[in-house]
C-alpha cells in the first residue's frame, strides 16, 4: 500500500511574537519544517502533502525546491479542518501518516513503528510526561488499547490526573480518515474540529486504536515559543556530542559545540569549545579545531589546525595546514597541503599551493598562489577596480615583501622578491628583485570608472 503523509504547518505561533511563520524558525540551521520533511522523506513515500496558512508565500517561498504538494488552510479551524483540506489530494488507496511542522525531533524509526502499528484500524503516538498541561489526554480501555483522546481544555479532574498525553502524529488508511473526517463536528470548548475526534469514531467502528509510545519525550516535544525553541536547539546540540563522541572524537566540552548541518570526523580528531559546524565540514584524520571557530561548507586534510577564532566557509584545506588564529576564508579557496595562513589573514576565491605562507594581516582575493611561496605582513591584492574584478598570479619560490600592493590583473614571475612597499601593477620578471616606491603624485585630470548599462 503506497505511503502518503500529511504535514500541518498552517499554525499562527502567536507565543513566538515574531513576524517570521513559526515553521520558518531555525533549528540547528535548519527552519523547523525542513527537519519533519527529513523524516517524512525517510520514509519513502509517493507524495507529501503540506497544508500551510500564516505566512504561506514567505513559507512556500523558503521551500520552493522541496518537491511536496502545498495546500492552503486560510482560515484555520482545528487540526481536523487542516486535514479535510489535504483530503483531495490522497489518494483512497493509499495510507496515511499525519505529521506536525512544528514538532521537529521525531526520528523516521518511530514513525516506522507507527504505521507498522496501524493496520487496518488507527494508530497514535503518545508519551509520558510528568507535567503534562495543556496536552491531549491518552484514556484507554481496559484492554490497553485507546478508547478517546480528550483535550486540556474539556478534560475533567479525573482524565486530568492522567500523564500519557497524545503526541499528535496519527496513521491510518485513506478511506478510513476520509470517513471520519465528514463526521468531525466542532461541539467543544474551543470551536474546533479536533483530529483527535477520529478516534472515537474509529472506536465506535470497533476498530482498534494503538498507542505507540516514544520513550524520549523530546521526541515528540513541539515548539510554540522562544523558550521551547531553545531547549529543542540543546536537546539537539546534546545528540550530536553524544554521537560525535561514540565515534571517539575528542570534545573539550561536550556543551559547548553546536552542529547546525553534517559533520563528519576521521580519527583522532579534537574540537575546543563553542566551536560551530555549519552545512557539510569534513574533519580528516588527526584535525584540531581551536575555540570559538565558524566551519561552514569545508573540507579540512589530516593533521591540519585551525586555530582560535578562525571562520572558514565553502573553502577546501589540504593536510598538514596551520589556520588561524583570527584567520577567515571567505567562499572559494583551495588550500594545498602545508599552507600557513596566520592572524588576520583573509583569502577569498583563491589558491595556494604547498608549504606557502601568509602569516601576517594580509588580504588575497581572485588569486592563484604558487608552492614555496611566502606573502610578507600587510600585503594585499587589489583584484577590484570598482567594475570587475581581476586575478593576481604569483608562481612558486616567490617572497612578497612586508606592505606590498599587488594590482591585478598582474603576474609575479617564478622566483621574483617583491621589496617591502612596493606596488607592483607591471607583471615582473623571473628570479629578480623589483622594488616599486614611487613618490606621491595626484592626478587632478582622473575619473572613475563607471559601470556599463
């Protein structure tokens, strides 16, 4: 029987006082919606259906590579309305999962056990809670299997002292849901058409109703304020140490690192606190990460350092390198094996050959820098003439002497010394000393360029 599911993503999140959609608020980098789509898509289904209300450009606009079907719930009326308007959109074959935007935890092995539990009948998932306000409550037969879910808000003392709450995901068949669905009415304290209601008519069908039960509750933990938010964020954070840790990955502080992406580590690797790995970071074998680094989108070769306060982002580094401190590629570089790029040093789309050397406060940008080479403190290329830019070529055994200007387009030739001060804006000839120290001149008749069109 084919799979389809259902995404309701159409709440308001008022407690989160927030012009951003609530589904849209980041998660380990990732807005909330784009961890349950994770886990829906684990589960290989022939369709998934979101149905969306506040925010629905802006939402849709975020999502617009996400290959799922969008409905919208313009005015909401209770989670049963939100599903009788994804109704047309499932097939009568098919079964159906129910999943919500803003509960983002869920692993797709529990909702595997979900559907497995379903059958011909109706499957829940709930948890235990100690304090348990605010939620649906779990009242079972004495069977054990669920005899009606019954909301906070009309609950009575009795159904309220119980702690095993409904959790919200559901699964079923089509034809079943689609049943219930046209019975659903909204004589309830809020004036809504409640999903949990399928279960009494599933009940009053003689159908069985299961309950499966997650033993970590954050699993199912949703989110409606700043608040929940950031617990989620540290409950998150915590898998990901734990997991980095089984794998024996060194961490100086197991609460101090925040995984927002991949992150994948060779042996022998070591991270320092409140470091933050973004997108996908390959750490090889034998790296070391210093404090309060930012890796986004890079590959680091083994045995290479990144020291403290070092930004790197959509750049590859080769093995046996030293980055940092206060180091930060920018996107584009390509760093060959034993490269030195010191304090204050910025590359940006560029590459570097092996065993050279930037050290010191100095800018490379649009430049491709050969082997051996060393870049003095204070050098710069200037790969920018206020239209396009342009690329600085430096070939091996070159040494750039302190507060050099390189002007691209330019080329040093293979063995040249640049001296100490020097702007060089002429392509300079092999294994010569060239030094450039002009006196100062203005040129009154001069006019910026100007941009075409």
């Amino acid at each position: 029987m084919p799979l389809e599911i259902v995404v309701l993503a159409a709440g308001q999140g008022k407690r989160m006082r927030s012009q951003l959609p609530k589904i849209l608020h980041p998660l380990a980098g990732r807005p909330l919606l784009a961890h349950v789509l994770a886990a829906a898509r684990a589960l290989a289904p022939r369709r998934i259906v979101v149905v969306h209300g506040n925010g629905a450009e802006q939402v849709r606009a975020a999502f617009a590579d996400a290959q799922v079907e969008w409905v919208l719930q313009a005015e909401q009326h209770g989670t049963g309305h939100a599903v009788q308007q994804a109704l047309p959109r499932i097939s009568p074959e098919a079964e159906v999962l129910i999943l919500y935007a803003d509960v983002p935890l869920v692993r797709p092995e529990t909702l595997k056990r979900l559907l497995d539990a379903a059958g011909d009948g109706l499957a829940v998932m709930t948890a235990e809670l100690a304090d348990p306000a605010g939620y649906g409550r779990i009242v079972r037969d004495r069977s054990g299997l669920v005899a009606r879910i019954v909301e906070h808000k009309d609950a009575s003392p009795d159904i309220l002292s119980i702690h095993e709450i409904n959790a919200g995901f559901m699964a079923m068949r089509a034809r079943r849901l689609a049943g219930w669905l046209g019975k659903l009415t909204n004589r309830n304290a809020q004036g809504e058409y409640y999903l949990t209601d399928v279960v009494s008519l599933a009940v009053g069908e003689g159908l069985p109703v299961r309950a499966v039960k997650v033993e970590d509750a954050w699993e199912v933990a949703g989110v409606n304020s700043k608040r929940e938010l950031a617990e989620l964020e540290r409950r998150y954070q915590r898998m990901q140490a734990e997991r980095l840790l089984s794998e024996a990955v060194t961490l100086a502080d197991p609460a101090r690192i925040d995984v927002r992406g991949e992150l994948s580590c060779g042996t022998d690797v070591a991270i320092d606190v409140n470091c933050v790995f973004e997108g996908r970071v390959t750490l090889a074998e034998g790296v070391r990460i210093g404090p309060n680094c930012v890796l986004r989108n890079v590959r680091i070769g083994a045995a290479s350092e990144i020291l403290a306060f070092s930004h790197l982002e959509d750049s590859e580094v080769g093995a046996r390198c030293r980055v940092g401190p206060y180091a930060r590629l920018r996107p584009g570089n390509s760093l060959a094996d034993e490269v030195h790029v010191g304090n204050f040093v910025e590359l940006k789309a560029s590459r570097v050959g092996r065993g050279s050397k930037a050290n010191h406060l100095s800018y490379i940008g649009d430049s491709e820098i050969g082997s051996r080479v060393n870049v003095g403190a204070g050098t710069i290329t200037c790969n920018y003439d206020g239209v396009a830019k342009h690329r600085t070529i430096v070939e091996d055994d070159c040494f750039i002497g302190s507060d050099a200007t390189l002007v691209a387009p330019v080329r040093i030739a293979r063995g040249s010394y640049i001296g100490a001060g020097s702007t060089i804006s002429k392509d300079t000839p092999p294994d010569q000393l060239t030094v450039a120290r002009a006196r100062q001149v203005s040129v009154p008749s001069w006019k910026p360029p100007k941009k075409k069109g």
